[in-house]
C-alpha cells in the first residue's frame, strides 16, 4: 500500500500537499480506504513509525484501517485531519534517507472527541484497540491500581459512576472522561450495551508485562465504576503484552522540508525514524488481527525475556545517557555515545544487565552489537531531554531490577548508581526536568540537600535507599559532578 520515492517523483518534483485523492492520482494506484478495524489511543510519532507502519506494510487488501486519537493535545490529529491520515515515514540510516506513504491511518481525531470513539468501539467491525501512553500517563499507582488521589482520576471516577448508572450514556460532547483509562472505559461500556462482541486491547509502551499491568488498572477502574462492566471486560476482553521498539525523535522543522525533498508532498505529519524495528506480542486477538508477523513482528508465548532485554539493555542505557550525558554537557545519544566515558558506562550496564537475563532465546549479543550501531547513528538526533522525561517511573522499571540482582549476588553496579546519581545531580541543580512525581521530588528537596538525597532515592526505590553502599556510591556520583 506504500510507494516508493521514486514512483511519488516520477510527475513532478514541486511538493503538494498530501491527501488520499492526491496520491492516488499522482501514483496511478487506485486508493481503497480501509474500514476502521483497529482504534487508536495516544496518536503520535511512535505510533505512526510503529504500529501505523507495520500494519501499512501487510494489509494489502485494504481491510484493517486505523482510527487514532489523540491524548490530551489535539495537535497530531490537527496535522494528520486534512491529510486525510497520509504521513511520510522518512527512514534514517548513516547511509542516507528513504521515504514511503504510510496510509493506514484512516482517522485521525481528537482525543476529546469521545462520542466517535464511543461510536467506533461500539461497532463490531471493530476488533483491536492499540495504546502507546507514556508510563505516567496511564495514573496508576506503583501498585498498578487507580491513583484516586489524582483529580483528574477522582473526576472520572464521579463522572463515569454516574453515567454508567443511567439508562442511556450521555454523548459527552461538552464534559467526559479526561485521563486515556477512564475514556477507554467509557467506550467499553458503550461495545458492552451494543453487543458487539470481544476485542483484543493491546498496550505498546516499555511497562513490564503491559498487558497485565493495563488488565489490573482498568478492571480496578471499572469495579469503582460499574461492577457489571468489570465483569464484561474479565470476559470479553483480551489484553495482549508487547515489546516495542523503534527509536522515533520529535520531528523538526529541518525533518519536514527533508520530507517534502524526498517525495515532493508537503506533509505537515512526516515522522523520522531508524531503519531498525522490533514487536513481540503475546496474547489472543478473538476478532482477529492484521498478519503483522509478515513485516517482523514475532508472536510468543512468554514475552517476558524479551520485555526485559529491551527494557534494560535500551530504554536503561537511554536513561543512563539521558542524565549522566545531560551532567557532561552532550545533547544527544549520539554525542554522548561519542564519548569514551560514556561509551565506557553504557558497556559496564550492559554488562550488569546480561548477567540476569537467560542466554538461550535472546541473541544477546547481536542485539547488543545492533544497539552500539542504533545510539551511533548521528543522522537520528536522539535528544537526552526528550529522555529525560518522567525519570522516576523510568528508574523503577529500568535500573532498578538489574541493581537489585546485582546487589542479591553481592556487587553493586557502578552504571546503575551513575544513573541514579546522575539524575540526583540534575535535580539538585534544578535541571528542569519534566516528571509526574515533581511533587514528591520538590518535597524531598525541602528537607535540604543532604537529606534530600536519601529522600530522592528512596522515592526511586525504598531498597536502595536502605543500601549504605548504594548510597555511599550515588554520593560519591553527586560529588564527583559538583
């Protein structure tokens, strides 16, 4: 369903603005715009340079369209809307960059605009809903249960015990659910009064074992709202555990005109990733599904190992580049990869990591030669405080695990605590970083600096607060960047 860039120059080498009718007329490929099958929450650039792509490259026949909302800012659905959900993939290699239409994309909507996604979870024609939400965004508590303290969760609670206690659901035009949860419940309730049938509900983000984590927080959610709804989703509902990855940066003004060189279309969407990409699904689709596994995705009855190679060999290198880079002065994973110091303290986690993950399955070191060529692609402008963000959640799940194994087997991992005291040296210094926890941060530095390093790593993870070597080490980390 995609074209070539030679094929989208072959009429003329001035940029149009992209749509559907557009491009089936300058390609000469007749367009057969897909019936929405597959909903989508939290449409951004990962999303389009992942799931939206993968879905691209296998659905010949036209059959597995995508609607996607926004989260809470309307801005992709802005872009994507008069395009008619078309956006350019730009593919970026130290070799050079390739393009292709991605037309998967059938709907792109506004995340507040919950009488469609009512509507479109309530039809039966509809079989999978994806999700890509950041780790915060999700509001759940370190236990996986509603955070009922967040007002914005509090809120939807009130508003969806109410409506879901009337005989028919309001259209929430003007009011409604604001969190992603509380609307995805709110749709679901609107499939359960129509019949319509299961689903599979499939979470793309780097929480271990997502699908798990997503069936507890949502069926909590629902039996604080509407028992009766809790028991249809335990039923009919299918919730699927991924692993995703594919390094996709924001896309900047320079990333746009490079597009538009590329396939002569002016594409206010265009997203710039790596050529590389990984998806591991494990669960049931019972409406059925796209033949993704035809583009590389892999199916597997135990995701975990996977879960666990990508999220600490990837996103925990990330974190420790994204704030001991940060502290050295770089900008980017690539630039601080080009840093033998660095370079030095990303091998020394990996080393760490490797220890605790099993041998057979994982081609560990392949894998880890594919990362050194991934952080050492320059082209990919990385940046460490796009990385940065919502560090406390991101150290729970991507240092901590492999520290604690570490200190179980009597070691302490100096890359762990460099990452730890990293990000402890930029919030001393009131680096301004972007965290859902800033509140229990701001209180920990209240107490002094002194203390308020023992406070920062015991809101990270109580354990290693306890640890005196630990802490003797991140002190260490902390006087060494003074």
């Amino acid at each position: 369903m995609n074209a070539t860039t030679d094929t989208l120059l072959a009429d003329t080498d001035q940029a149009r603005v992209l749509s559907r009718a557009a491009y089936a007329a300058r390609t000469r490929q007749p367009q057969k715009k897909a019936p929405v099958r597959i909903v989508h929450l939290g449409l951004g650039a990962f999303h389009r340079a992942h799931q939206a792509w993968f879905t691209d490259q296998v659905d010949d026949d036209a059959e597995w369209g995508i609607a996607a909302f926004t989260g809470r800012n309307p801005q992709a659905a802005l872009e994507l809307a008069p395009q008619d959900g078309l956006f350019t993939l730009v593919e970026r290699s130290e070799a050079g960059d390739s393009a292709t239409i991605v037309t998967s994309i059938v709907e792109a909507v506004d995340g507040a605009d919950l009488p469609r996604l009512c509507d479109l979870l309530a039809a039966p024609t509809t079989s999978v809903v994806t999700l890509t939400i950041t780790e915060a965004g999700y509001r759940l508590r370190a236990d996986g249960l509603p955070n009922l303290t967040d007002p914005a969760v509090a809120a939807d609670v009130a508003w969806l015990r109410e409506a879901f206690a009337a005989d028919t659901l309001p259209d929430a035009r003007t009011d409604g659910p604001t969190t992603t949860l509380g609307r995805l419940l709110l749709g679901l309730e609107a499939r359960c009064r129509a019949g319509a049938g299961p689903l599979a509900i499939v979470s793309c983000d780097n929480i271990p074992d997502n699908g798990d984590f997503l069936a507890k927080g949502l069926g909590a959610l629902a039996r604080l709202t509407s028992p009766a709804l809790a028991d249809w989703i335990d039923t009919e509902a299918s919730f699927v555990s991924t692993s995703v990855d594919r390094i996709t940066p924001r896309t900047t003004p320079a990333d746009l005109a490079a597009a538009a060189a590329l396939t002569g279309w002016h594409d206010d969407a265009a997203v710039v990733t790596e050529p590389f990409r990984d998806w591991v699904l494990s669960g049931s689709f019972p409406g059925g599904r796209p033949a993704w596994e035809r583009a590389g995705a892999r199916f597997v009855d135990d995701i975990e190992p996977f879960e666990r190679r990508k999220l600490w060999m990837l996103n925990g290198a990330h974190s420790l580049l994204a704030y001991a880079g940060l502290v050295r002065g770089h900008d980017s994973v690539a630039q601080a990869m080009a840093d033998p110091v660095c370079r030095g303290w990303v091998n020394d986690w990996w080393d760490d990591v490797i220890r605790h993950l099993p041998a057979d399955g994982l081609a560990l070191d392949d894998y880890r030669a594919a990362l050194l060529e991934r952080f050492d692609n320059a082209r990919i402008e990385h940046r460490l405080g796009q990385i940065s963000g919502e560090a406390v959640t991101k150290l729970r799940v991507r240092i901590v695990p492999t520290m604690l194994a570490e200190r179980t087997a009597g070691r302490t991992s100096a890359a762990g605590i460099r990452a730890i005291g990293s990000w402890v040296t930029l919030v001393l210094r009131d680096y301004p970083l972007v965290d859902a926890d800033s509140r229990a941060v701001a209180a920990a530095l209240a107490e002094g600096q002194e203390r308020a390093l023992e406070r920062l790593v015991e809101l990270i993870d109580p354990a290693l607060a306890a640890d005196d070597a630990i802490l003797a080490g991140i002190r260490a980390v902390v006087a060494d960047n003074s």
